[in-house]
C-alpha cells in the first residue's frame, strides 16, 4: 500500500511542477494513466482508498480543464488558478487518511526550492555530497613512508610550500592528507560537471579511479603543479570558487587596447594576484592616444580591502587616462595594515602603500605621454609597475613576460638602464623576448645576450603552425595563439590561461607504470579545465581548447639510467597514449579535446619534492650544496638543528638563516657545464619533436667567451626546430658570492657531511601551525622574480626563499 501511494504522491507533485503544455499532455494520457494504476490496485483495494484515487483523477481532470482555460486567458489567472488548485488538491489530499501530512510539506519545500537562487559560484546546482575518498582506503596511508626526493629537501619543501593547516584541527597537513584534499578536490569538480549536464557519474568506478590517482601522486610518479597543490580542494577551490588559482599561467595581448584600453593591464594585475604568471606583448603601440584626465572633476572610490578593490582601483586610474574621466581621488582607509597575514593566498599584507605608490606610478608614466600615442615603453612600464605592486603587496613573486619586435630599438633597449635610468627600480619584473621572424638576422640581438642573457626568442609561426614539430608541415592548430607564458612551454591566445602537470618517467619501474601514470596525470590537468573563472574573454578560450601541458621532468637522470633511445620510445609512445586518453575522457565529459596536450616544463620546487632533475636541465654537479632561506622564526628550524643540518645568519636578510643540505643528484650523472650550447639546444629539439605539442621550456647555459660568437648561428639552424629558448652566460670564478644557493662539491665531502646528519621528525618540534607560502605560477627559479632582488637578472638562480 505504502509503495502505492508513493506512485501516487510523485505523480501529483509532477503534475503540480509541470507547465501547461504538460498539464495538457497528462489530460490526454489520462485515461491510459488510470487504466496502468487500477491493474496495479488489486481489486483487494480497500473502498476508501479506490474512492480517494478516482477522486483525485477527478480532480486531475477538472484541474486540467481549469488550467486549459485559465492559460488561454492572462498568465495572471493561469497563476491563480494553479494557487487556488494546489491548496484544494493539498487539503483533499490531507483529509485522505492512506496520504501522510509530509507529502503537503514536501510539495512545500520543492516550491520552495525552485524560488531559491542558485549559490555557487562555479556550478549551477551542487549535488548533496561531494566526493570523498574511502577512509579505510586514507588509513591505509596514514602510517606509509613518504618517498620525499633529495634527502630532507623534499620534505622541508613541502611543509614550508604546500602543507596547508587544517581547519578542523588548527594544525598542518600531512603528506597524505594534502594528497586526499587534492584527489578529492580533482574528482569532486568532475562529479559536479557531470551531474550538472546530467551525464553518467558511476560511484564505484570513480572511487577505484581515484584511489589509482591518490597512489601515484603519494608515490610522486607524478604531481599536479604546485598552485594545484595548494589550492585544489581548499577552501578557494570548494568554497569560493577561485578556480583559475588552479592555473600556472597565461597570457594577455594588447592588440586590441583601442577599444579595451585598460584590461589587458587589470587582467595582468588580478592574474598575477591569484599567483598566476601572465605574459604579454607591446602591439597596441600607437593605437591609442593618452588624453589625460578632466582636471576640473574629481571622483572619489574607498577602496576595499581585497584584490577585487586593488584591480578595480588601478582600472578607474587607467581608465581617467585613456578615456578622458574626472580624476580619481583614493580612500585607503579599509586596507589592512602591514604585516597582516593573507589567509586566503599566503605572504603578509604590506598596508596601503605599495597601492598608493602604483597610482602614483602611473600617473607619473602617463603625465608625460599626454596627448600622444601610448608607447612600447609605456605599455611595460605599466605592466612591470603592477607586478612590482603585487610582489610588495601580496604574495612577494610574481612572474611576467614580455614580447615585442626584434626590429624595435626602443624595445631591446628596455633594459639598458644607462638609456631607460627610470626603469630600473621596476624593469626586473619581467623577462624580455622577441617575437623572431624566421630566417632574421639574430647577430646584433645575440652581442646583447652576451652581456647580460637577454632578450629571449619566440618563434610564433612555428608555435601557430605545428604541435609536435616532428614534420615540415603543420597542422596549423594554434593559429589563433598570440603569445606564451613567462617560461614559455605553453602556446597561448588571448586572455588564455595554461593548466601544467608533471610526471617523473625515472621514478616508474617500466614503460606500463609510466603509461597508466600518463592516464591519471592527464585526467588531473584536464579536469582543471572544468572550471570557469572570473574572466569572460578567458572562459571562452579555455571552452573552446581545454589546453593543457602534461610534462616530464627528470629527463637528465633518466637518459644517465636508461638512455636517449629509450627516452625516445616513451615520448612517442605515451604521447600516443595521452591522445587516447582525451578523446575517451573528452567523449566522457561531453568537452571538446584538447588543442594541445603536452610540454616541458623548467619545473622547480615540485620536482625537488619527488627528486627529480627539474625538466630538461642538468644539475650544477652529482653532490652539491643546497641553500635553503628560512626565517629565523620557523617551527621547522629545531628539527634541522637536532638532526645535524648546518645552520647561520643570512648575510642579505637579518630576518632569515640559511640552512644546508648535501645533495646526490643521481649516480654518474652529467653536471650542467658538461653539456656544450649545441648539446643543450639538440635535447629541446629532440622534446620538441618528440613529445611537446606545446612548447619545451629551455634556458640554454653557454660560455660567452668560447661560445659566445656560435649564438648566431645556432639560432640559424634551431630556428626551425624550436618555438622558444632563452640564454644563460654562465658564471666566472669572479661572480662567486657568498651563500650561494647551489655550490658544486665532490663525492667525499657528501659522503662526510651526510654521515653526521640524523632522520628529521618535523612534528617533534612544531610549536603551531605554518601558513604555507605557496609556489607562483610553474613554480621554476628561472621565471620568478624575487621583491628582493640584488642581483643581475642572468645571474638568478633562486626566488629569495624556498
């Protein structure tokens, strides 16, 4: 009887929800509907409850009759009747004593819940419960040894970058409860995608996938990039729905500025403050005159305490300048003071003043070009401005690429400070590259990568052209890219932004492991690309490519293992896999597949957490020092003490020490200065050939003294088998300083040193909890510029802290 009613009770709150058109579908199938309910009523039916249902059909019918005549009339009486119907229908059905009361209540709340707004920010509707691993399958893991690379380096990497504090417990994560959040976080996006476009989620399937994901990043066979290591499954992912602080980088042109004069800048700004590296180029150069603002009208803005009120603040300045409006007055009462930690994206705030000198910046940049078209100068400073603001004011690195025309002299000489002294306070935030033309004349640009290993090339018909560059015809794909990233492994369009992953082939047993390796690394990255961000021009980039960059990193110490020929048949092969896998998970999402699918990335502190050569690059040496700067009120210092590690002062920072640690980088590997400028320039070849559909990420080390006069002709013949690379002088005895991050020693010191050091337990001593001061971007040394730089750009080699 109860099964009965619960037929009956669905049917009604169907009709009641329905539209019109379906109330007259359901008055045509009437008499079929009652035939299929009377077989199922045996004749055993109680009197009163056979009367109840013709009486409820009856009154289906009248409510149909009513509602035909009523909807042919106003939409006012169609809703009035349907009230007056609903409430008759809601009490008939009360006075039925076979029908609960709870069937008014929960037509009630289903009336209810249609009203109500939809809450998320990412997804239309949420389903109830998210997606968990099993905790049985958890524990299993709570008491594993974590295989951390490099010694302890790994280790203290990941507590300081990536060990978040739990909100239930105040205290940090784990390693595998940073594993859980983030696989939960991974497959919690997927099963809201699918239940959103009421596709097939099976529960069972999804638990066994994500518990083969979950082993190969505790087992560091591969690992998200560290922006997805910090936030997904956090609260900016979960709760806020900052989705695009999962990606690395981007890129933004400014082609279009005469229309959009100021978003090419504000995007940059918001980007960078989410920890996303952005590149962008100078060709809106002459297309937009600078007017200057109405003197004669003021418009004030109390700025928010936020990075929405920070972008929105430098939009109202830039757009006074470029479209003639009253001149802004800034209220910065609300923003926090210095020192106040920044929950939500790590570092510390630094007050007010960092934004009060970037307005200040900018109208001084635009003072002087009033009345005239918008320059290459203008254009960087601007951009550099901004990314001097965020390294102050926020998360203290940022990344920034710029590309501009190699015939350009006033863009090659952006960064001679003898010709642009202004710029030298703010000129370091971005690297510099240009937009090569093949077959150009690379002599005059290659003497200044001589002095000071800048600008970089960027090949951008090659990187329209073909994915894997393993043909004399492309495919022509990318035809639509404008630009790349700040360490240029990704092709870009417009306001695209790049999700990267990394796998560790010299970590894997044999090709099999690798394989189902590429499938779950892969499934990671395109499962980024499920979310949308803040940026409508973004959204529709990332929709229409789902680009991303799935990458290998320790590639030096797998050729010393296994060998070139062997690397050569993994690349081929599991690019081939890779392939399979988009079009079976894109046919399973209901996306399209993706533009493009691998990269080398230069990676950094993600590789030292699994103990991997980062990307393509060799190491200083097999042993070497590594320096690492914490502050000098880090929980984590005791243990390091306790276990024998060498600590002292900071000569450039009273606030940090440093601490050493001896490093084997693999046995009988090759040091960096080995590899002559060709051999380093014929492996990003052979990566791009084989393996990168994208872009492979290379600094080129060189003598300039031995190597120097070859650049130009090595660009000759690379210039068709690359998309990017940049130059590295290596350093002279003479440029030896103290403290230096990486110092080369042999075999016998490791041995000595490693000898007296002790197992470090970081829980012995942790006295609280440690905000982690997550990576930016793709997290390599070679892209990010430090607030504290004191040294040349070429000369680079470390953020200011780990």
């Amino acid at each position: 009887m109860n099964n009965k009613l619960s037929i009956l009770k669905g049917s009604y709150i169907r009709v009641l929800t329905q539209n019109s058109n379906k109330l007259l579908n359901h008055h045509h199938s009437r008499s079929s509907n009652y035939f299929y309910l009377t077989k199922r009523f045996p004749t055993t039916t109680t009197t009163t409850t056979s009367t109840n249902i013709n009486t409820l059909f009856n009154l289906s019918h009248q409510t149909t009759t009513t509602l035909t005549s009523t909807f042919n009339t106003t939409l006012m009486n169609y809703k009035t009747s349907m009230f007056t119907t609903t409430t008759t229908l809601k009490s008939h059905i009360n006075e039925s004593p076979a029908v609960s009361l709870s069937f008014s209540e929960e037509l009630q709340q289903q009336q209810q819940q249609q009203q109500q707004p939809h809450q998320t920010p990412f997804y239309e509707s949420r389903s109830a419960r998210k997606f968990q691993l099993s905790k049985q399958f958890i524990d299993g893991y709570s008491q594993k040894q974590v295989p951390f690379g490099f010694g302890v380096l790994g280790e203290l990497v990941y507590r300081r970058t990536y060990s978040r504090i739990k909100p239930d417990t105040g205290t940090n994560e784990q390693w595998y409860e940073t594993v859980e959040r983030v696989v939960n976080g991974t497959y919690n996006m997927q099963k809201q995608w699918i239940e959103k476009h009421g596709l097939d989620w099976n529960t069972s399937k999804a638990q066994q996938s994500a518990q083969k994901m979950y082993d190969k990043i505790f087992t560091m066979k591969f690992l998200p990039p560290g922006r997805g290591l910090w936030a997904m499954g956090s609260p900016l992912t979960e709760e806020r729905g900052l989705y695009a602080s999962l990606n690395n980088c981007a890129f933004v042109s400014t082609d279009n500025i005469k229309q959009f004069p100021s978003k090419p800048f504000i995007f940059l700004m918001d980007a960078s403050m989410l920890g996303v590296g952005v590149g962008f180029d100078t060709k809106g150069a002459g297309t937009l005159i600078v007017k200057g603002p109405k003197l004669d009208k003021t418009n004030s803005f109390k700025i928010p305490d936020s990075r929405e009120g920070w972008v929105e603040s430098v939009r109202l300045t830039l757009d006074s300048y470029f479209l003639n409006k009253p001149k802004q007055v800034f209220d910065y009462s609300l923003i926090r003071g210095e020192g106040v930690p920044i929950k939500g994206f790590g570092g510390y705030s630094s007050g007010p003043e960092s934004l009060k000198l970037l307005h200040h910046s900018i109208c001084e940049t635009l003072d002087k070009s009033i009345g005239k078209p918008i320059t290459v100068t203008n254009i960087v400073d601007l951009m550099n401005l901004i990314g001097k603001c965020v390294v102050s004011g926020n998360t203290r690195q940022t990344a920034e690429i710029a590309f501009g025309d190699p015939e350009s002299q006033e863009y090659i000489n952006l960064k001679n400070y003898k010709v642009n002294p202004h710029r030298q306070e703010f000129g370091w935030t971005s690297n510099n590259s240009v937009f090569s033309k093949l077959g150009m004349d690379y002599q005059s640009i290659c003497e200044r990568i001589v002095d000071n290993g800048e600008p970089g090339f960027a090949w951008l018909e090659n990187m329209q052209q073909f994915s894997r560059m393993d043909s004399t015809v492309g495919d022509w794909k990318d035809k639509r890219a404008m630009g790349g990233n700040p360490c240029l492994e990704q092709t870009l369009e417009s306001f695209e932004l790049c999700c990267l992953v990394e796998t560790f082939p010299n970590n894997h047993t044999d090709f099999e492991d690798f394989k189902e390796t590429l499938k779950y690394a892969f499934l990671y990255a395109k499962t980024v690309t499920l979310g949308r961000t803040q940026w409508p021009d973004t959204n529709k980039v990332l929709l229409r490519n789902r680009r991303i960059g799935c990458s290998m990193s320790g590639i030096a110490q797998f050729i010393t293992n296994r060998g070139l020929n062997q690397l050569k048949q993994w690349c081929t092969d599991g690019y081939e896999m890779i392939q399979e896998h988009d079009r079976a998970y894109s046919e399973w999402l209901a996306i399209p597949k993706s533009i493009k699918t691998t990269s080398i990335k230069p990676s950094g502190t993600v590789s030292l957490l699994a103990g991997a050569t980062p990307g393509m690059h060799y190491p200083i040496s097999e042993y070497y020092i590594r320096r690492v700067r914490l502050p000098r009120s880090s929980s984590l210092l005791d243990s390091l003490r306790e276990a024998g590690y060498h600590i002292e002062p900071a000569v450039d920072n009273k606030f940090n020490v440093v601490v050493e640690i001896p490093i084997h980088s693999g046995a009988n590997i090759r040091k960096a200065k080995s590899l002559t400028m060709w051999e380093q320039l014929s492996l990003a070849s052979f990566l791009q050939k084989y393996w990168a559909d994208n872009q492979v990420s290379c600094t080129v080390t060189f003598d300039p003294k031995l190597e120097g006069h070859q650049l130009p002709f090595a660009l000759d013949y690379f210039q068709y088998q690359l998309k990017g690379v940049s130059f590295l002088p290596s350093m002279s005895d003479e440029m030896i300083y103290e403290q230096m991050p990486y110092e080369e020693i042999d075999a016998q010191t490791y041995l000595k040193r490693a000898a007296n050091l002790k197992p470090v337990d970081f829980n012995k001593y942790q006295r609280e909890a440690i905000e982690p001061k997550p990576d930016k971007f793709c997290d390599s040394s070679s892209c990010i510029i430090s607030s504290n730089t004191t040294l040349p750009r070429s000369l680079q080699v470390e953020p200011e802290n780990l």
